[in-house]
C-alpha cells in the first residue's frame, strides 16, 4: 500500500511539474498555425511588426459567442483605427467558422482549433462545470499581443456585448 501510494505521489508530482505556466503580460504569445475558416494556414508569427487581438471562444453560432463576435465586428473599424489585427480561435472546425463569419458578416480571421493545440498553448483548454457535470472547454479570453510579440494585455472577464469596449479599455 506505502508502495502504491508513494507512486500516485510522483505520478502527481510529474504531471504538475510538466503543465506549462499560466500566461501572464509581457511573455512571449506562443506562436501556433492552424487553418482559418478557408482552409488557408494561419501562422500568429505572420503577424509580427502588428498589433493583434486574440479570441478564445467557446463555440460559433451559440448566444455569447454571436455576441462577442458582432460586438467586434460592429467596432472593428475603431479597432483597425487603434492598429489591431482580430483573431478568434474556437475548437469548431473551419466548415462552421465559414458559416459563421457569412451568416454574421464578420470581417476577421477565425482558426480552426479541433485538436485544441492552441489553447493548450494558451491555457484557454480548462475544466469546467455546470449543472454539477465537469467537462472540458474553452476559456472565453482574449490576449492582446503587441507588434514585438509579447502579450501586453489579457481579458479573462469578457464580456460578450462589450468585448471591443474592454480592449481598447486595456491601452
């Protein structure tokens, strides 16, 4: 029993020691490529010398997330304005991005994330509860990355019908 207890012990001590640290301003925003709701490749190191926001939502054509996304596409000229580049990450995969980026008219990038890569990369990939029942799902979080790379700002509070609003809150 001290045997199978001590192993339990370093099989939890391995497993914490091996998760990546938590995100925090003025890291480095981890590079990644996916596809976006074309089928074309999507790298975030592309982007280097722009300012760029960073979505994380949960899933295309649900309440909040519709919000979200008109939140920002009726100010993403302000944002523009301000030198922003948006892009929305989800698990959904680029057939429902396409959807949604028509049904909506929304005018910026969203990646496919249906293995979850980046939000690993992120921290955005957590568990979660309702009703009593955990499972896995997205963060709703937004990180703004300046045009050296490194994350100056992240929203972990979003609020859908005013996201734009706490972005250019945050500069």
């Amino acid at each position: 029993m001290k045997t199978f207890v001590y192993l339990v012990c370093l099989v939890l001590m391995f497993m914490s020691c091996n998760k990546p640290a938590k995100l925090k301003v003025g890291d480095v925003a981890p590079d990644f490529t996916g596809r976006d709701q074309d089928g074309g490749e999507v790298s975030l190191s592309s982007f280097r010398g722009q300012k760029v926001i960073l979505c994380f939502y949960p899933k295309d054509h649900t309440p909040g997330c519709t919000k979200e996304a008109c939140n920002l596409r009726d100010n993403y000229d302000l944002l523009q304005k301000d030198g922003y580049t948006v892009i929305g990450v989800s698990p959904d995969d680029e057939t429902s991005h396409k959807l949604f980026k028509v049904q909506y008219n929304l005018p910026f990038t969203l990646v496919a994330d249906v293995d979850k890569s980046i939000h690993e990369k992120y921290g955005t990939w957590i568990e979660k509860e309702r009703d009593g029942k955990k499972f896995m799902g997205t963060a709703r979080t937004t990180f703004l990355i300046n045009e050296k790379g490194f994350i100056s700002e992240i929203i972990e509070d979003v609020n859908p019908a005013a996201h734009a609003e706490q972005i250019r809150k945050e500069f």
